[in-house]
C-alpha cells in the first residue's frame, strides 16, 4: 500500500510539471505616463478570447468629474485628476486617491482654478501625474506643479510655471506630464531665457536645472535608455532634443514636422519614432553616439494625441481616425480598421486593448497579417480620450464623466 502511495505521488509531480502552468504575472504598476516604460506596455499577460465571449467582469464604475488625465496605480490605490465646476465659469481642479479594489474616494485637493475649454474638446486637468515613493506630483492646466503626500494628498509644496519660468498658457492648457529619472523630477515648462525644460529636488520643489528653448506643447518627455545613458527626450516646436538627468544636452535633431502632440516612441533600443498629425506623416531617427540620423519618412502614420506602440517589428496606432499597423523598417500598411474615432490604445502582452472615443473597448491580437478582433464590449459611456491603464490583470478606464475597473484575468 505504502508503495502504491509512493507511485501515485511520483505519477502526480510528473503530471503537474507537464502541464501548462497558468499564473498571473506580478505587476510593474502603472506609475505615470504611459505606464512603467513610458510606452504604453504592459509586461503581463491575458489570454485569447473569442468574439462570442462575455465581457469581462465589471469590478466597479463610478462617476468622476471632467479631466484627461491617465489613471496612475501603485499599491492598492489609484491616483488621477479630475475637476468640478462651481458655476458656468468657474471651478477647481483636483488631485484625487481612490481605493483600487472598489473606486471608492480616499481623498482629494484642490490644485489650481478649473481651466475650461472655449472649443468645448473638456475642461480641467489635461497632465497625468507621476507616483514616486512616498510623494504623487500633479501639473495643472493652469501650470502649477503640485507635491502631494500619497497618504492623504496634502501639498508639500508647488511651483507656478508662468510666474516663476515666464511660461506662456497654451491654447488647450498645460498638458505635458513629469516623469521621475534617477530621484529627480522632470517638466516641460516652456520657460523664458533657455527654461523650456527643468528639473526638480522631488522632495524640496528646488530647481536642480534648467536648459533649452521652445514654449510649452502637449508632448510628454520620453524616458530611455540609449547605449547605457539615460537620456530625457523631448519633441517641442521643430526641435527633437536630449539631455541627461544632470542637464547636459546631449544631442538636438531638427525635425521634418512641428509641434508633435503624441509623445515619440523608442524601438530598437536606439531609435526614435515621431509623429504628428499635422504633418506628411512620421520620422524615425536613430542615435548612435549621440549623432542623430534620419532613417525613414513616410506618410502612413499621423498621430493625433494618442500615441503608437512598438511590437516586433510594427507599429499600431491611429492614423488620424483610423487604427493602422505599419512595418517600422518601411512604413508599409499592413491593414487599417476604422470605427473607433479618434480613440487610444495599450499593449498588453500580445494583445492591443483598444478604447474608441465612444467607450466601446476591444481586444485584438497584435498580428500584422491581419486585424484579429477578439472581442469587444461597452465599457464607459461618453466621450473617451484617454488611454487606458493595465495592473494586475486589471484594466483601468476613465473619460470626461466616469472611471471603471474591470478584470481580464
């Protein structure tokens, strides 16, 4: 009997380890802008599903006010802005903390007066903040940059960007978001006297530096890595520019296209795609010891404010209105798939989640042979520009009236 035991173990390891092992893989978090490598992917995984399937299960939804700020995440709670009008003409914009689990409201501070759009695209906060350890740092539309304690979101300190650096209010607000590079904090400021790009002491608010020129856009910094440097990259006016985490510039390009509103996208560990939709089309440029050299122009991709994804070998994005997959080596259409507006996009694993400018979400498998929709579902109502966030098997949506939390895995 003793030895049947001892057989029957042996037979049950020995079927264990052949079969496939399914686990949910643990999260970077989605800490700012484009998630955790500043590129809209996500390292985790969900499976393949059929158009025939459920949508996946609502975790909660809930009404927040106007804003096109990401949804940041770390820990068990989610970070973004949102704003409240007190009348027609007025309001506050605020940083808000959620409980991840239930979207239920920890806490929020007013950070700057509302900024209402007179072309009626939304009003209040357009940045998306970034969560460091203990501090989350918010940007208005007003340019004012906030530190607020995570814990209950009380202001540390903050710094008016057209008080202190002569910034100039763009047509549609202040809307680029900070990164965090090696303990320092960097902005778009838009400055006067060489201060369009600056950094920051994250714990103090101290200027740490200050270099370039160009007004403030609507254009995010990208973080990379290029040839074991870290280089903060910027696409401001006709210019393409980095600089280290000390503000030395390391190199400037002057781009075929002006004001990018889609923040560029690095591939190939050391090229750079650029895109703007009021333009011929998209550039990539490579880097080699800090010399930069165009590779490829072509007319197949012009971003909006989305921006497109890398994934082995191609590019996915939106073509004004139209989501299209691109080779990156010739600019070549694969295929185009209309129907989602002008609406946005994450990558997770093999898998794009795409969020039409109506709410509607759908999950498609990154091939470039063919548009392979998986399934798709309702999923906010009401005019979505904003991308959506992925943790822990777990997308994370917000548009102008609500946010929502539903489980993929």
């Amino acid at each position: 009997m003793k030895q049947v035991t001892i057989y029957s173990s042996m037979l049950a390891v020995f079927l264990l380890l052949q079969a496939p092992i399914t686990f949910a893989q643990e999260s970077e978090g989605w800490t700012q802008f484009r998630g955790p490598y500043h590129s809209g992917i996500s390292t985790e995984n969900i499976t393949d599903s059929q158009i025939s399937d459920p949508a996946p299960e609502l975790i909660w939804k809930k009404e927040i006010g106007c804003a096109f700020s990401e949804i940041t995440l770390s820990g068990d709670k989610l970070y973004t802005t949102l704003s409240e009008k007190t009348d027609s003409l007025s309001g506050w914009e605020y940083m808000a903390a959620f409980d991840a689990k239930t979207g239920k409201e920890i806490w929020r501070n007013k950070i700057d007066s509302i900024f209402i759009d007179k072309d009626g695209f939304g009003d209040g906060p357009r940045s998306t903040p970034a969560i460091g350890e203990n501090l989350i740092f918010s940007f208005s539309s007003y340019g004012k940059l906030t530190a607020h304690s995570k814990t209950d979101g009380k202001h540390l300190w903050q710094i008016d960007f057209i008080k202190e650096f002569g910034s100039t209010l763009p047509r549609w607000g202040f809307s680029s978001s900070p990164v965090l590079v090696d303990g320092v904090l960097i902005m778009e400021a838009g400055g006067t006297e060489s201060r369009a790009f600056v950094a920051f002491d994250p714990n103090t608010g101290k200027l740490l530096w200050a270099n370039g020129k160009g007004n403030a856009s609507y254009c995010s910094p990208l973080v990379a890595e290029i040839e074991g440097q870290t280089q903060i990259i910027f696409a401001n006016q006709k210019t393409l520019s980095s600089y280290n985490s000390k503000g030395e510039t390391l190199w400037t390009y002057a781009m075929k296209m002006n004001a990018p509103t889609a923040m560029p996208t690095l591939f190939d560990s050391n090229k750079i795609f650029i895109c703007t939709v009021r333009s011929s089309g998209f550039e990539i440029v490579e880097v080699k010891n800090n010399t930069v050299t165009e590779v490829l122009q072509a007319p197949t991709m012009k971003n909006d404010y989305s921006s497109t994804l890398y994934y082995e070998g191609h590019f996915y994005g939106f073509n004004v209105a139209a989501l299209q997959c691109i080779s990156a080596e010739t600019g070549e259409k694969k295929w185009t798939k209309r129907g989602f507006g002008k609406g946005s996009l994450i990558l997770v694993g093999d898998k794009l989640l795409v969020l039409s400018d109506k709410g509607l979400l759908a999950q498609i498998k990154a091939d470039p042979t063919a548009y392979a929709e998986q399934r798709r579902f309702q999923a906010i109502e009401g005019k979505s520009w904003t991308a959506p966030s992925f943790v822990n098997g777990k997308i994370y949506l917000r548009n102008q009236t609500e946010m929502a939390c539903y489980k993929f895995n």
